[in-house]
C-alpha cells in the first residue's frame, strides 16, 4: 500500500462525535461500527506503517452507553482515558 511504501507519518483523527450526538440505536451503531473499523485498520497498520494511526476522541459517559461485547477489550487494549478535571495535569497520559 502507499502508506507502508512511505516513510511519512499519517495520522486520522476523529473528534467531535458528541457535538450532535442523540441516544439512538443508529447513532450508537455508526460510533460501534467507526470504532471496530479504526481497530482493525490500527492492526493492519501496525505491521505495516506503525508510524501511522487513527484516533477517536470520545466521551466516557458516551462510550459507556454504546453496548458491544468487543469494546472493552478495544479500550483496554488500545485506549487512553484523559481526565480533564485532575489538578497535577502531569499525572496525565498525554504525559507518558
């Protein structure tokens, strides 16, 4: 692919999913199906061009009305949980 060809960085992100956000069952399925998406792709670029990613910013109270067996394994494995309202913001992930 060109991007395992390159020696470029790319990186897709994602932001803002909970500006319009409404607690339906197609609303919750497209951010499911968005989410499993960058995952695999993350894996697949992994071994190709670990240089490059996709990154989805999301709520916690959002992500935790979307119900799929495969999520939390996603977050565990591949996620960054940023507390915004933490005092010492060197304690933060951003910082690792």
């Amino acid at each position: 692919s060109l991007i395992s060809e390159s020696d470029n960085k790319y990186t897709l992100i994602y932001d803002e999913l909970d500006d319009r956000f409404r607690n339906e069952e197609v609303y919750k399925h497209s951010i499911i199906s968005l989410l499993k998406a960058a995952d695999k792709i993350n894996l697949e670029l992994y071994d190709t061009s670990p240089n490059s990613k996709i990154i989805i910013l999301l709520r916690t109270d959002i992500f935790a009305l979307l119900n799929d067996p495969d999520l939390n394994k996603i977050k565990r494995c591949n996620g960054v949980t940023i507390d915004w309202g933490r005092k010492n913001n060197k304690d933060s992930p951003l910082f690792d």
